[in-house]
DNA sequence: GACTTTTAAATGTCAGACAAATGAAATCTT
DNA sequence: AAGATTTCATTTGTCTGACATTTAAAAGTC
C-alpha cells in the first residue's frame, strides 16, 4: 500500500484509493482488521484526520467497518447481497431523478430485465414466492388504497417474481430496476378502472408463474409494459394539455 | 436539515445521511452549493473534522463534489451514467468475490439479462455499435492473444451488444453483470479451439443482430452460455482431479 | 472459580492553526 | 479608459494536540 507523493489528487483520496486497491486485490481479505489510525497516518507519513477522512470514503461504500474499544478498530467489511442491493437501489434512484430520464426509457429497461428472470421464475419459486405475489395482488384489490400504497404493493409484487428465480445476483441486479422506477410510478395516478386492468395482468402472471408457463409469463410481463406505458403516456398527455 | 442529539449514532454519519435525505427530497438540488464547512459546524452544533468526515461520506458516493478557493465548496453533483456504471461495477465485483457466489450462478444471470437487450440491439444497434463487434471479433481471432485480453475483447464485445440496445439505463444496470463476471472468466484457460468456438458463436450473434434477427440474436447468446458453463465445469472438473 | 474493578487501546470528537487554491476586487500600467 | 497585475478574502486541505467514549482484556477481590 503506497501512495504517489507527487500526485495532486487529495491525499485522502489516494489513500482511500490504496486501501481499495489492497481489498480488491486480496491484499487485504474479509474480517482482516487494518492497522490502526495512528499506525496508518505513521505509514502514509499523514496526520491521523487524513487517514480518518480516507477510513470514512470507504466506510461510506460498505467496504470496511469500524469499531471501538480495545481490539476495535477498522475491518475489511463482507460485502453482502443486502448492502449491494441498498447501494443499487440508491444510485440508480439518483440516477433516474437526475438525468431526466423518460419513462419510456426506464420502464423499457425494467421490463427487459424482468422478462429476463420471469422464465426462471416459472421454473424454482417457492411456494413463498407464489404466495407473496397472490397476497400483493389481493391487497392492490382492496378498496381505498392509496397510490403509493398501490405502488408500494407493486414493487413488492415484482420482487416476489424476481426472486423466485432463485439467483441472488439476478435479484440484486434487478433491484435498481425495479426499485428506482417507483418514484416515477408515483407520478402516475391509478383510476379503479386502471387498477384493475394492473391486478388483471399480474394475475395472468401468477398464474403462469404458478403453473410454470415461460412463455406465457412472459408474454404477461410484455402486456404489463404496454398497459403501463399506455398509462403513462395518457396521464403525460392530459398533463400537458392543461 | 436536522439532526437527532439523542441517537447513539456517529455523528458524521448523522449528518451525512441528513444531507443525503436533503439530496433525495429535491430540498438541495443539483449544482446547488451547500453551505461552507465552518457554517454546517455552526448548524449542526459540531466542529469542522467531524462535517468534513460526513462530506467525504458523501463524496465516495459521488453525491457531491467539492472546490477549494473563493466561491468554492461542496455542491450537489449530476450524478452521470458514468459514475454509477462504474460504481456499479465495483460493487458487483467484491460482490461476486466476497460471497463465493458460484460461476454458474453468475453466468446464469449474467446472460438471463444479456439475451434480454439482445432483441432491442437487433433493431436499434448504430453502425458503430456492430463495428465494435466486428472489431473485437476479429481481435479474438488473432494468434498469440494472451487469455487476459481475450476476455477483455470478450467484455468489450458484449459491452457493444448491450450498448446497442440504445438505452442508457440497461446500459447502466447491465455494466456490473457483465463487467463483475471477468474475474471469474479469467480463472479459465482457453485452448485454441475453445476460442474458435466462442468466436463462432460471437460471429453468429453479430450476424443476428446485422440482420435484424431477434430470436436468432437471443439463440446464439442461449448457445454462448451454454459452451461457457460447459467449458467453466470442465476447468473446475479437471482442475478438482488434480 | 466467579465476579468486580482497573487499565490500556482504539475510535469519536473537538479546538485552533496554517497551507494552498481560487475568484473577485483593487491597483497599477499603458 | 482598457488591460494587465497585484492584493485580498474565502474556502477547502492538512496538521498538531488534546480529551471523551467505548470496549475487551488484565488485574484484583471475595
């Protein structure tokens, strides 16, 4: 672990850089603790609030975590499948409410990759999973729920089918695609009538996801991209008319 | 932008997570320059090292960007597609090599979401983007090739098939499934008829994708994760007899 | 031997200072 | 007056040194 002392980048960034480098290269493996502040700013020749602010960078992407007390100090931190997932979830939000995406664009991307997971799905859900999505898509049913709510229901309907592939990169993956669209969803409002076109299709899904149809699943997912698409398209245009 | 006294929480990360709400709220937005550092003390009552720690916090996730000199200081950064591709990569990477997910898992999503932009790249992908292919085509077929930058091209190959699709969100989300799986590739040794195989199956997926072919393009890549999980199980085969 | 107390080590926080970068205003030159 | 130069104030980057807090292990006590 060096750093380039001719560099003009901040010499937190270097040494937070360093430290990254040494745990994805192996250099420094899971659990392993780091050597203490002190012997780091000894190290990097700095004062002990650089090598903090550094510790800090990467604290902030999960790639270590501190501890105090005697034996306390910093650790190479397992990244877990929950962590990522959080991380995903919130970079692609940003990212979606930043770079004025269209919905077209992310709706179109979501279902892509949901079809993608849907044939797997048919084959290895739970009967957890299954049951998941039957119990969403009687609570979208119920009478008085609110938009979000609605949503809310949605995602977690989504999840369910993108989970039952049974393959926790594939659900990771999917996260930020699914997740990140329901501020976008949010936008929308959902007559009855709307909703239950929506609840329709997820039927027709579950029901091919239940009775491990590929082809038919997907082609449910393929209509839902429609219906939602023409939904918004609808409420954008009533919107700039006014 | 307040924080809780009372919670047993670091401080700095208190605050960082306020600002970040700030963020996400739209109560700061972008290019808006945050209060300076000695002033975020004052409001949140705590000295400057500690503010400073909570706007590294936010700068390792490129929520902000800082300046030094007059008129500098933190602001609300756009984040880019490129930011979070390459967040997106890094994390799926320690991911994949901290979780002992196994390479049949990682194929499988890997292509589940890859044959799901192949039936857009077949009808939106530029010139350029077939070129790509063309090129890294051609780069997998030269002798003498090292295994690393086969799967460099290999990479940069599929990194064209998806950009092809022409929608920046799957680029994004894609980036890390694709990218993430190089490690793992690189554990393979490829005899040269493995090669010819792998570039056989690239020609037939570019001519697919040249012709517009949807289901031709989405075969060729079922074929391609076929060959790659049977030569995957036959390295760890004879690497496990050993 | 089990419990309590002490202690040392580590991170968390603070205060104050100086260095370096940078844009804007003030000054000087032509 | 216009342009070039200098000065200056502001802000982040870094350093020093100190104290607070937490925590596990060591020492002490019954």
């Amino acid at each position: 672990m060096k750093i380039d002392p001719n560099s003009s980048a901040d010499l937190s960034v270097q040494i937070a850089q360093a430290i990254k480098d040494a745990i994805i290269s192996g250099e420094l493996i899971v659990d392993e603790r780091l050597p203490s502040e002190a012997e780091l700013s000894d190290h990097f020749q700095v004062s002990r609030p650089t090598v903090r602010e550094a510790l800090k960078r990467l604290a902030a992407q999960s790639l270590i975590r501190t501890q105090r007390g005697a034996s306390g100090g910093a650790f190479v931190n397992r990244l877990s499948f929950e962590d990522a997932y959080s991380q995903q979830v919130t970079t692609s939000t940003l990212l979606l409410s930043m770079n004025e995406v269209s919905f077209d664009t992310a709706c179109e991307a979501r279902y892509a990759l949901e079809r993608a997971c849907a044939p797997l799905s048919a084959e290895r859900r739970s009967a957890d999973h299954l049951a998941t999505m039957r119990a969403e898509i009687f609570r979208q049913g119920q009478p008085g729920l609110t938009d979000v709510a609605f949503c809310d229901s949605d995602v977690a309907f989504h999840r369910a089918l993108v989970d039952g592939a049974c393959n926790p990169v594939l659900s990771y993956q999917l996260a930020g695609a699914v997740e990140a669209m329901q501020p976008l969803m949010n936008m929308i409002t959902f007559t009855a009538r709307d909703r239950a076109v929506i609840t329709g299709l997820h039927t027709r899904i579950a029901d091919a996801i239940e009775a491990g149809d590929r082809s038919a699943a997907v082609c449910g997912l393929q209509d839902l991209e429609n219906e939602t698409r023409k939904l918004a398209a609808d409420v954008f245009a009533a919107r700039a008319k006014r």
